[in-house]
C-alpha cells in the first residue's frame, strides 16, 4: 500500500523522510511511502500530485513548529484534500471505492494549534507510542483485505524500534532563525538602532522611544516559537537581545525628561548628563551585537554553551563549566569515539568564542598532534587578541592554549631549533610583560605555567 507523505521546510522534510525509513521497518515491505518532492507549487506539481495519489490509500503531513506557519503546509493539505477527493470520485465510478485518509503526524506540535485545512485531520503526536500506534493499526486497516494476511505482528516491532525513532526525531537539527522568525532583521532598520544619538539632530526622542518599544513587542510575540525550535545558542542570543532591547527603551526613556540638547560646533548633540547617552550607547551598541549573532550564521560557536560561558559572573562558574565539558571529552576518548568532528576542531581553532578555543586546547592537550610551530602560532594568537581587546581582557584562554605547547615541549627532540627556543622565550616575555600592571592571573596560574615552559626550555639546552 501506497502512503504518500508531504512535508514544508528543511525539518518537516527531516522529519518526512525519517517516517519513509520507519514505516516499512514496522509494518513490513507491504507499506511503500512516498515522500513529496520539493517542486514548483504551480500546475505541474498539482499534476504531479495527482499522479503519485492515483493509487494510494494514505496520506501523511509531517507538522513541526515552523512548518505549522508555512503558507505552503496549508496550501498542500487543502491540495490534498481536493486530489485525495478526486481519487476517490474516480475509484467509485471504476466501482472499485477504497477508503482514503489523511493524517497529520506532529512533531513538537500540539493538536490546539492546528488551523485551518490541518485542523480537519486525524492528527498523531510523534512524542506519543499509543497515539503513534493507533495511526499504524489504521493504515492496516486501510489496506486490502489481501495484503492484510501478509503485514508481520507489527506490534512488537513497534516496540523495539519506537526509542531508535525517537532518537532519530531528537536528532533532526533545530532550526535556522531565518526560517522562524525572517522579518527579524528588517525590524532594525531604523535610525532607533543605527544612528548614534550624538547625531540624531532632530532630537525626536519619542519616535526613537517607540521604534525600540515596537521593535521590542515583536521580538517578545516570537519567543515562544525561537524557544521550541532553535538551538540553545540561538535561544540564549534571542533572550539576551530581549532584555537589552528592554534596557535601551528604559534608557532612552529618560531623554524624554527634557525636550532638546545644544549642538556643538562639530554638529554633534550633547546630552546632558553624559552619562545618560553613555547609557543608551552601550546598549544600542549590544543591541547590534547580538542582533549580528543571530542573523550571521558564521558567528554560531561550534559548542552550545559558548554564548552562556560568555555571560558568567566570575572564573569559578567558568572554570565549573570548562571542568564539566572536560570530563565528557574524556569519557568519550575513553570509550573510544570521536568527541567532535576534525571540521568542527578546526572552526573552534579560530572560533570568536573563548569557550570554543579553550576547548578546543583541551582537546589538544588530550590527544595531542600539534607540532610546535602550530602550538606557538595558537599561543601568540591568543596573546594578539588580548592586545587586541586592552588589558582588561580575561587572560584564561591564553592560559589554556598554552597547555599543548607544555607537552609539545615535553616531547624529547621536538624543540630542536634555534627558532622554536628563540619563540618561545619571546612568548613567555611577552606574556609577562603584558600582564604587568593588571590584575591579571591574582593566582599566579599564568606565572607558573610560564615558569614551567621556561624549566623545560632549560632542559632542551
């Protein structure tokens, strides 16, 4: 028996095609699903639609939240509705009616949220074994008498594949903002979030006040719906922006208070006190930031709990965290599998994210391959960076990118020419000079490691 299934968007598909493995496993070879090719929505794939129905009993729309507000998930259902009518209008003047369905399978969907031509179907919750269950007996049902005899006792290989397939459900990846929430970006393109207000001369403080209230009450409606699909990352980036869109509209709020500010000679507003437009600068300057997060896919961090390593308080919680991580890198290693991909080691490499690298040094000092040109070339980038962004920066990622280069030293003839010793003392210098004056390293971690590079360096000579 023929089952056809449709789907809309990169998950819905993931999800459709999952059922196209899982159904036949279950209910035997008698079962053939179909999944709905991504063609054009005109004439030609009504034609072709009617075409791949022409003998089939079932028809499956895998739901998933972002699908659910896809025009074309509805557009589909309605078509199906209309081809699924005809086929049977057809088989009954052929004097040869056979029953026709349609479902709607969910995943991560409630039955309540279901609209228009979907709220029409029998709807099978993806999560639910006896809701699943009841959806395979009624595709038995629907197929001929004959072929009936030849489905095996499906009920207990339901069992034993029901976890496999919810493994694979779980491992659908989430969702790209962009397919959530696509007009997100186009909400800032308003002078409220590009313009500095030391150049917003007209002074109208109450349209900027609005645009950010506006903008703010729309990214709130989605939050819900960023929250159930999107990847952790996404969702804590999503939030953040959140409360620093709700930051800046109490700060500009009080530029209310007082109607215009003088110009000074260079054309610029002198807000008065500074401190307010200091206020309201920094948070339109994160406000872009995190706007730039989401919308730049190659600003993701390879580790989900990159941007959450971030926005802890103190060394304690990241150190917690970098210990936690760790213990599942070697928990892997042990077992004897690949704790990330050799791709994804390179992008944490030259990640932006601090947590990805110092994982990523973890990593190397686990299972080290570095030579020591590599190693010297990660330390004095770490060390760049930290030039790069003043004094003020944490020195932690620095620290751990030098733990590799310890054991590449280790390694007997592995220094073994001018260039490599001459580097390395120049590192452990510059190291040193630059945290003099800071409050950098309070527990002489830094100090000590530096110390130990220039023992072993001693022992090279």
């Amino acid at each position: 028996m023929k089952v056809f299934i449709c789907w809309s968007g990169a998950r819905s598909k993931a999800f459709a095609e999952i059922l196209q493995s899982w159904f036949p496993k279950v209910l035997g070879a008698t079962i053939k699903p179909i999944v709905s090719m991504d063609i054009s929505k005109g004439a030609v794939w009504f034609e072709e639609l009617n075409t791949l129905l022409a003998d089939a009993r079932a028809g499956v729309i895998c739901v998933t939240p972002e699908a659910l507000h896809s025009p074309w998930i509805h557009y589909e259902a309605g078509v199906l509705t209309k081809a699924l009518g005809d086929t049977r209008t057809e088989f009954t003047k052929r004097k040869h009616l056979h029953p026709i369905r349609l479902f709607t399978f969910l995943h991560g969907v409630e039955v309540s949220e279901l609209q228009g031509p979907l709220a029409a179907f029998q709807s099978t919750s993806a999560q639910n074994p006896e809701d699943t269950q009841r959806l395979l007996q009624t595709m038995v049902d629907l197929m001929p008498k004959q072929v009936q005899g030849a489905v095996p006792r499906w009920e207990q290989q339901f069992q034993g594949l029901w976890d496999d397939f919810q493994k694979n459900l779980r491992n659908i990846p989430p969702a790209q903002l962009e397919t959530v929430f696509p007009d997100l970006g186009n909400l800032f393109k308003r002078k409220t979030f590009y313009e500095p207000l030391r150049d917003c001369v007209n002074q109208n403080w109450l349209a900027r006040y609005d645009g950010i209230r506006e903008t703010l009450n729309k990214v709130r409606e989605q939050r819900e719906q960023v929250r159930r699909v999107c990847s952790s990352f996404i969702i804590g980036v999503y939030d953040a922006l959140i409360e620093e869109l709700s930051s800046y509209a109490v700060a500009t709020s009080l530029l209310l208070k007082k109607n215009h500010f003088p110009v000074n000679e260079n054309g610029h507003v002198q807000i008065e006190p500074s401190g307010l437009a200091k206020a309201c600068e920094r948070r339109r300057l994160h406000v872009k930031a995190l706007l730039s997060d989401l919308l730049d896919p190659r600003e993701a961090p390879v580790l989900e709990d990159a941007f959450y390593f971030e926005h802890l308080q103190t060394s304690t919680e990241r150190k917690n965290l970098i210990h936690r991580k760790t213990v599942e890198l070697e928990q892997t290693l042990k077992d004897g599998g690949d704790w990330i991909s050799t791709e994804q080691l390179t992008t944490m490499k030259m990640s932006n994210w601090n947590f990805d690298r110092i994982m990523y040094y973890v990593h190397q000092k686990k299972q080290p391959k570095h030579t020591i040109a590599e190693a010297l070339q990660d330390a004095f980038r770490e060390l760049e960076k930290i030039r790069a962004r003043g004094k003020a920066s944490s020195f932690m990622t620095l620290h751990y990118s030098l733990s590799p280069l310890i054991g590449t030293i280790g390694i007997p003839n592995r220094v073994d020419t001018e260039d490599s010793t001459s580097d390395l003392e120049k590192l452990t210098k510059e190291i040193r000079k630059l945290m003099e004056g800071t409050q950098a390293d309070k527990g002489g971690q830094i100090r000590s490691t530096l110390g130990e590079i220039e023992q072993l360096l001693a022992k090279q000579q």
